[in-house]
C-alpha cells in the first residue's frame, strides 16, 4: 500500500521534521510512505475573500498537481467525518483491500483547502473541531497512520 500526505508549505520546524521522520521509519517495514510538500502561496497577512480564494486555488493547484488519478483521496477539513484510530485503520484495511492501495491524505496550507481539492476527495476527515497548526497536523497524522498500520496488524503499540 502506498499513503501519501500532500502538504502546502515547506516544514522548517526541526522537532517536527524528526517526529515525521521518525515515524516514516517505522512505516517503512510496512507501507511505502511518502510526505510531498507544495509551495505554499506568498500572500500579506491580511487578504479579502476573493485574495483568499485565490491563494487556495493556485495551492490546490499545485496539490492536484500530485494526486494520481487512481489515489484514494482523503482531505483534512474542518467539517469532516471525526474517525476514532479503529475507524481509521478499518478504513485503510478496507480501502487496501477493497477499494485502492493508493491512499493521498491532504493538508492545506494556512486558509484551508481550495473546493477543486474538496470536490476531488472522496472523503473529509477531521481531527475534531479545534484548528491546529497545519504543520503540527502533519505529524499527527503520520502518528495515526502508523498507529492504524499496527493495529491493522494485531501488534502492540503504546497507548
């Protein structure tokens, strides 16, 4: 199975790179595991609706840019489905066994994610209703794949 997180902006935050780092080595054994980061788009702090739109337009761009017409897509939004780290390793079994061995989660940058890459996914998830930081976002998501890839495997992993 291939899982892919496509991220807008580049990580710099060194504590964060070694967490994801970290996990994507212990994936290794299990899964192909890629982190693909896009550009983020340069924009002042304070932008009306239609710049806003804009900048998340041009960073779905550059996502869908990524996502292989076969992969499984799933987005990080606010709105979406809240799954419980059984609902989510279920899911992959599922998808890796039913459905596609090509799973592409996506994180948007700081405005969220455009609608072209909302009406591309086939499924929403949300981390609950508190915004996080879409950087911490992508540790804890590559946490929670590992942690459904060692369920999925009947071994121990700490609670």
């Amino acid at each position: 199975m291939l899982i892919q997180i496509i991220a807008v902006g580049k990580l710099k935050e060194k504590y964060l790179v070694q967490g994801i780092e970290e996990y994507a080595k212990r994936l290794n054994p299990y899964i192909k595991f890629q982190m693909i980061e896009v550009a983020d788009e340069k924009a002042p702090d304070t932008l009306s609706e239609a710049e806003v739109s804009i900048v998340k337009e041009r960073e779905g761009e550059r996502i869908l840019a990524h996502v292989k017409e076969s992969a499984h897509v799933i987005a990080l939004a606010i709105g979406g489905h809240l799954w419980s780290s059984e609902e989510l390793a279920a899911e992959l079994d599922r998808l890796g066994t039913y459905g596609s061995s090509h799973v592409a989660f996506v994180i948007g940058g700081s405005h969220g994610l455009s609608d072209s890459v909302l009406r591309r996914a086939q499924q929403k998830l949300s981390f609950g209703r508190m915004t996080l930081p879409h950087q911490l976002m992508r540790l804890v998501l590559t946490e929670q794949i590992y942690r459904a890839v060692k369920i999925n495997r009947g071994e121990p992993y700490h609670k």
